[in-house]
C-alpha cells in the first residue's frame, strides 16, 4: 500500500499571523508530499509495502536512509499538523499543567528549554516534547528523525514538536529562528498534546 498525503486539518491561513499561509502551502503541498512520493518509491517492491509508517519509524535503524529519511518526514509532519490550530496558544492546563510543573518548575521555564533545543540544533531538525519512563522531557533530533526511533539519542513518545527546518519559517521569519520558536507558542493545540500525553502516561 502506498502512502498518501492527508489534507491538512486546517485551512492554509489558519494559523494566521503566526505561521503564514505561503509558507504552510509550501511545507504541506510541496515538502511533505516529496516525503511521502520518495518514501513511496523506496519501498517499492520490498517487504515494508507492507508496514505502517509507526513501524518504519520505529525501526529507523535497519531501514535505508532514504525509508528513514522520508518516513520519518511524513511521520513528523502529521504529527507537527495535529500539534497546531487556529486561535489556539495560551497555557496548558490540568494533568499536563500540573507534569510541566513537576517537570520543568514552570510553563516559561519549558518553553526556554524547548526553545533552547530548536535554537541549538545545528542545521535542520525537530525539537520535540517527550514522555520518557512517564515524566516529561525536552529533546531535539537531526534531520527527519524522531524520538520514537531506534537511533534516537534520547527516546520516548512525542507529545508535541516544533519543525525547525529553514522551510518551516524562511519566507516569513528568514533566519529568526527564534522569533518563529516564540510564534510557534501561540498556535499549539493543546487540547491535542494533552490528549497524547494521557495515552502515553497510561
Ligand atoms: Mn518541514
């Protein structure tokens, strides 16, 4: 079975001002649909026709670079969608207020570290929330790789990830890295990163 790309989950402009539509034109209709036709290319006729893209992910380590490369963009930006929404932003609140709390002291104080991690990872990359032996930990990864990956540095489930790529922010911020990082906060769907908080604290 193929891979295909889904339609965004919200209009282009919806995240106005924040992240502008061009640019989300662009990443979805442009970057991820590469990801998705080179990934599909490189399993054609091979055994992971077969296997879901969690599966590739997870098994980064033994596939080509190409299936790790594009299975892991195709993975990371459905999740970097669903992380997003139109008039979304401001504080989480309960279970996973109460874990940022216990975690990183404060909700500024996350976002300093998260902020940190996307600013310090050199090139392109992914900085990413993660539940790691059920507390919450900040991280970042190389490239198209993710935290559910064997070859990750640091593992654990994703909660929430900020795509630090030039593509994801070069035509509105150029190379204000972090004034996108500082935008980012203003668009997270948190009701969707609580969501997967519960189900990996399970
Ligand atoms: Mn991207």
């Amino acid at each position: 079975m193929a891979f295909t790309l889904a339609p965004l989950p919200f209009a282009y402009e919806a995240l106005e001002p924040h992240i502008d539509k061009q640019t989300m034109q662009i990443h979805h209709d442009k970057h991820q649909q590469a990801y998705v036709d080179n990934l599909n290319k490189a399993i054609a006729g091979t055994d992971n026709e077969n296997k879901t893209i969690e599966e590739l992910v997870k098994h980064a380590g033994t596939i080509s670079p190409a299936v790790r490369n594009n299975g892991g963009g195709h993975w990371n930006h459905n999740f970097f969608w669903d992380s997003l929404a139109a008039n979304a932003g401001g504080n989480p609140s309960g279970k996973l207020a109460e874990a940022i709390m216990a975690a990183f002291g404060s909700f500024d104080a996350l976002k300093e570290k998260f902020n940190n991690a996307g600013m310090t990872r050199f090139g392109s990359g992914w900085a990413w929330l993660i539940v790691k032996d059920g507390k919450l930990e900040v991280s970042s990864t190389p490239n198209q790789d993710n935290p559910l990956m064997d070859v990750a540095e640091v593992k654990g489930t994703p909660v929430l990830g900020a795509d630090v790529w030039e593509h994801a922010y070069y035509l509105k911020y150029q190379n204000k890295r972090a004034d996108y990082l500082t935008a980012f906060w203003s668009v997270v769907n948190w009701n969707k990163v609580a969501e997967r908080f519960d189900a990996a604290s399970k």
